[in-house]
C-alpha cells in the first residue's frame, strides 16, 4: 500500500490548518485561564427556545424535513428578514434553512464557482473563507481592511483587487475579529463596485442582531444589490443558538435553486429539532435578543474603554462581541503576545494574525463574558503589559 | 417619573449587582464617574434606588436555617384610609419581611421570617389575626427555595464553552 498521506485529496492535503486550533490546545490544558478567546455568546439558549426544541423531541418530530427547511421556518425568516432588515425574499424559493451560516457559505460557493474563478476575501476575517473558497475549486484573492480606517474595508482597494476572473466578493459585518461595521455610505460604495463590474456579493450578516450605535444595514437592502447578494445568517449569535448548527441563506432564486442542489445531495436537511427551536426563536425570542444586545453594549464600553486605558489602542467597535486592539507598542508579534499573556497571566486572547495579514499586531478579545470575567480580565492585562 | 436613558441603565445595571465599582458603571454607560455618581445619587435621593442588599441562601448557614411563611391575609377596608392604615400596623413589625395589597380572593400577603414554625405560629396567633381589622388568616409555610429576586440559588449556569473558537 502507498503510503497514506498520498491517497488525500491535493487541495486538501495543502490547506493550513486554523491557526486558532494551536492556541485551544495550549490554553486547554491550562487551569483558571480566563477565556477571552471565544467566538460565541456567554448566554444560554433562551429557555423558551430550548422548550420547544424538547415539546418537538416529545411530540416525534425526528424526521426530516423538507431539503430547504421546514416551510413555516422558511415564512417566518422571510417575515423577519423583511420587516427588520428591509430584504424581502420569499420562503419558496428564496431561502434555505442551513446547518450553521458555515454550510450557507459552503453551499453558496461551490454554487457560483467554476476551477480558476476569484474570490475577493476581505480580510481580518473569519477563519474558513479563504480554504472554502478553495475547496470550492475557486482562488481567494485578499485585500486588506486597514486599521487606519477602522478596519472598514476601502471599496477601491477592492477595486484594484478586480480581475477579469473574479466572480465574487465575501464581506462580513458587524465583522468577526474587528466588531466593525459598515454604515450605509460605505455599503453603497461597495455596491457600486459590485455593479460597475457585474459581481456577486457573499455578504456574510450573522452578527446583523448585533449593533450597537447606528442601525444596522443589510446589503440586500442596498438599491439594486438583491439581485446580486447571497445573503447569509443565522441563530448562532444573535439568538445565542451556536450549537444548534442552524442558519440561512437567502439569494435569487436560480441561486437559491442551484444551492438547493448541493444541500440537498450533500445534506439533506438541517436537524429538524433545531428547526423547531429557531421557529420558537424568531415567534417570541426578539425580546431576549434585545436584552443580550444592551447586555453586549455595556461590556463593550466598560472594556475597550478599559483596553485604551492600559495603553492597547482599540477603536469602538460598532457590532458583534469583539474588541480588536492593537498591541504594536509592546513590541511583540500577536502570537508572542498572545502566547505570553496565555502563559503568564492566564488569559487568552487570539492572536489578530491568524485572521489575515492586516490583523497582524492585533489581537482578538471576545467581550461575550461576565463583567466579573472581563474585570479581571483587565487586572491581569494591565500586570502583564506593566511589567513589560 | 421618567428617568433617562442612560440613569435607566446605571438601574439596571445596579439592580443586578450593586456592589459593581462605580469607575466601572461609568465606563458601561459611557459618562464621566462624576455624572454616574451624581446620577446615582440622585435616583438615591428620590428612592428610586431604595437599598443596596444582599440575596443571602440562609439555609446554607447551620443554625440559622429560618422559615419563611407567606400569609394570606383578609381585612375588613376602613372607610377614608382603605388597606393603608391596617397595613402599616402589618410592616412596622420586624418579623415581615414583605408585605403586598393583592387583588383575588384575599387582601393582603404578608411575608413572615422567623427562626422556628413555632414562631411564626406564635406570631400569626397573637399580633396578625388579634388585630381589629383582621378577618381571617391562611399561613403557607416555604418548603424550598429555588429562585429568590430572579437569582437561581442552585448555580446552574456554569461555561460550558469551549475556551478558543473562531
């Protein structure tokens, strides 16, 4: 036999593995860390919502449902899509119940993609963009969201970024590491990118429940950008539902109808108890949404206030449960920072790098933990960078 | 009265953890500590904020377990005062530690804590229903308590995540 190693798939065989997997197994088998390196809600599922997922369970709802999801789901996304988001599309054959937002982005790029095709990933982001569009078959092309400007992406560093290849561009806001957002004007900016050179937008809009200041845009909401976005959420973060694995898609109906086809045959369903607790979440779970959301506020403020306060620069971030700092002046690369703090004061942080080249001399801190958690968090921030 | 947005939230804020430092609260609402404390100050002169407490789980404490009734109590109204004057003959003793006007079949719930049965007993038999007003009692003695002021006294909510994740 060939040795094993041979028989995996080339593509496969080449894709880094996160770089956030080697900081979980160093700051797993340490005891007392204080966990800022989270990327998810500190809440509970809602009880109501977990309630219904039980009834449903009782009742012998264990079978599957229909491949897009089931359609009293699919109405009730429609519904609230529209009236909080001002993106209208329709239950039968518009949108696709998915297994987590991550499948949403799977599905939505092996079904635009052909071998060669580009991809403008914005980077800082998250982690899985750049390998699914290359296990796609596609080409990520990345361009940088500078810390000058907030990390908000610039529509004509984009541009420059524009090929006769490229297909594509994969935005996410609130964004996941920065927390920034873009507001209207610099959407639209985008948009026009988009138009001008006959592109698609992946807009990735899992933390659109989760803006603090301004309200909150949704590409699809944008003139004329319907028509040209795949649109993908979820219950992950807004609703707290991380382990549900359930999210959305929303897209033209040839791309929905096409997207159909991969999550059909390679899915078949998202898990029909999950289902029926999204369901629950989106008839009655706005108000615990609402009280999360002025819970995430108040951390913010009191910790990237906190962060400027011992020396680690961070602009405000707008949405999702991220502080972005910038550890430049220590004079250490985000990974020694990060791997020093874990060591030596117990808290762990993920080092800006691992989410793109500009997140270099960064690190990403989720807010989403207790104030008691994030007070001594600082504490012990402060003692390490002192003693420097 | 109507409160801002922002003393509204130094409420909240204080109504979940009273002993959180001020410096923090300020930062959470994004003022100055100088206008959080007179902010807060002011909700403490108008009684908005009427008292920093403790939720104390006295059943963990030997010795000092206590019970706990809940009364149900009927009166007869007096014409001019209504159920305030009966009332306030009820919560001026030490032992209540609660006391509300209810609609349904009763008047008046009063919250009794004493370190024995016998106690409580005694003090429903000679102070609550030898009071003029008093038309009967039912007193419902609390076997367990398992949420107390929206604090779940068994801790439940422990992190169950996973420490790094994208």
């Amino acid at each position: 036999m060939k040795q094993t190693k041979s028989y995996l798939s080339k593509t496969v065989d080449e894709l880094r593995p996160s770089g956030i997997r080697r900081f979980f197994d160093l700051a797993a088998g340490i005891e007392g860390v204080i966990s800022l390196g989270v990327g998810e809600p500190d809440f509970v599922t809602s009880w109501s919502v977990r309630e219904a997922a039980i009834l449903s369970l009782e009742q012998g709802y264990t079978s599957y449902t229909a491949n897009a999801g089931l359609m009293d789901l699919r109405e009730e996304i429609s519904a609230y899509m529209e009236k909080n988001f001002q993106a209208p599309y329709s239950a039968k054959s518009e949108i696709i119940v998915t297994v987590g937002a991550s499948q949403a982005l799977d599905i939505a790029l092996r079904a635009i993609l052909d071998p060669g095709d580009e991809v403008i990933v914005v980077e800082p982001c998250f982690v899985s963009y750049g390998p699914l569009v290359t296990l796609a078959g596609g080409k990520g092309v990345t361009v940088q969201a500078e810390k000058e400007n907030d990390f908000k992406v610039r529509a004509n560093d984009i541009e420059k970024a524009i090929t006769n290849r490229t297909k594509a561009i994969m935005i996410c806001s609130p964004n996941n590491p920065t927390g920034s957002m873009l507001n209207r004007e610099e959407l639209e900016e985008i948009a026009n990118i988009a138009k001008k050179y006959d592109l698609i937008i992946l807009s990735d809009e899992i933390y659109a429940e989760l803006s603090y200041d301004e309200k909150y845009v949704s590409l699809a909401a944008i003139e004329g950008m319907k028509e040209r976005t795949i649109l993908i959420s979820g219950f992950s973060k807004g609703f707290a539902m991380t382990g549900w694995r359930l999210g959305f898609v929303c897209a033209p109906e040839e791309i929905t109808q096409a997207m159909l086809k991969i999550h059909q045959y390679a899915m078949m369903c998202a898990p029909t108890m999950a289902q029926y607790a999204a369901l629950e979440a989106l008839k009655n779970g706005r108000e615990d949404v609402e009280e999360m959301k002025k819970s995430y506020r108040r951390r913010r403020n009191y910790f990237v206030q906190s962060l400027n306060e011992i020396g680690l620069d961070c602009h405000i971030p707008g949405g999702a449960f991220y502080a972005f700092p910038s550890i430049k002046r220590t004079g250490l690369s985000s990974e020694q920072f990060a791997e020093r703090l874990l060591l030596e004061e117990k808290v762990a942080v993920v080092p800006g790098d691992v989410f793109g080249a500009s997140g270099e001399g960064h690190i990403r801190c989720s807010y989403a933990s207790s104030m008691e958690q994030l007070q001594e968090a600082v504490k012990r921030m402060k003692r390490f960078i002192d003693k420097l | 009265m109507k409160l801002s947005e922002k003393e509204l939230e130094i409420v909240e804020i204080l109504e979940r953890d009273a002993r959180i430092p001020n410096e923090d609260v300020a930062k959470m609402v994004n003022l100055s500590l100088e206008e959080t404390e007179a902010m807060m100050k002011k909700l403490e002169d108008q009684k908005i904020i009427v008292k920093y407490s403790s939720i104390v789980d006295w059943s963990k404490i030997s010795g000092h377990e206590g019970v706990t009734a809940m009364i149900d109590v009927k009166v007869t109204p007096k014409r001019g005062k209504g159920f305030d004057d009966v009332a306030e003959r009820i919560y001026r003793y030490k032992e209540v530690k609660a006391l509300y006007l209810m609609s349904g079949a009763y008047d008046l719930s009063v919250v009794i804590e004493g370190k024995s049965m016998n106690e409580v007993a005694q003090f429903v038999s000679e102070k609550l229903s030898t009071l003029d007003s008093v038309i009967s009692t039912t007193t419902h003695f609390i076997l367990k308590k398992y949420k107390h002021d929206g604090t779940i006294f068994e801790k439940l909510d422990d992190d169950k995540r996973i420490v790094v994740s994208p």
